[in-house]
C-alpha cells in the first residue's frame, strides 16, 4: 500500500515572546535576541505559521504557563484550529496536552 506521511509541527513554549532575532550589532553576521519586540515577533511567528500549514503540515501548538492574552492568541491562531492549541499550567496538564496530541496523530494514521 501506498500510505500518505502525516506532517505535523508541533510548537511548545513557556514564555511570550518578547525577543526578536535579529543580527548583533556588535557581531555582523551573528544572529541573536535583541530588544523587547512582542509585537513584530508575534507577526513574524504567525507568518511562520501560515507558511508551515500552506505545506500541508499539521501545526499544533502547547502554551506552558502563558498567561499573556496576545501571545496565546497568537499561539491559538498559529495552530492549525482552536482543537490544536493546547495550555497547561503545570506538567502533569503538559504531560495531557502531548498525550492528546499523540492520540490525534495516531488517530489521523489510522484513518489514513
């Protein structure tokens, strides 16, 4: 049989994002973080995210111990539906997420 691959991404933070990469300016050529910069981060991250599920790939996204309304806005829209964005405040609620996840994928294999 000739079985299609699953792609799937899976992005889990712990934070917000409040740093950019940019190149150093002490260092040209090196890349970094540098400056407070939520905003232009999370434009660039939902982007990001817009790209990958363009592909075809399944993004699922864990928010661990994010409180900050944008950044989980941001992580909510960048999966690929509001049944794929996942918080947890505490391991064993991040430990329910991945099995939930793992269920999913295992789930779309087996249909496939």
């Amino acid at each position: 049989t000739n079985m299609a691959a699953t792609k799937a991404l899976i992005r889990m933070t712990d934070g917000d994002n409040t740093r950019s990469m940019t190149i150093h300016n002490q260092n040209p050529g090196m890349w970094g973080h540098q400056g407070p910069k939520a905003p232009s981060t999370n434009t660039a991250t939902s982007q990001l995210c817009a790209n990958v599920k363009a592909e075809g790939i399944t993004v699922y996204t864990v928010a661990l111990a994010v409180t900050d309304p944008p950044t989980l806005s941001m992580l909510t829209g960048c999966a690929s539906g509001p049944d794929k964005a996942f918080t947890a405040s505490d391991g064993a609620q991040l430990s329910e997420a991945f099995k939930s996840i793992a269920d999913s994928l295992r789930e779309i294999a087996l249909v496939q």
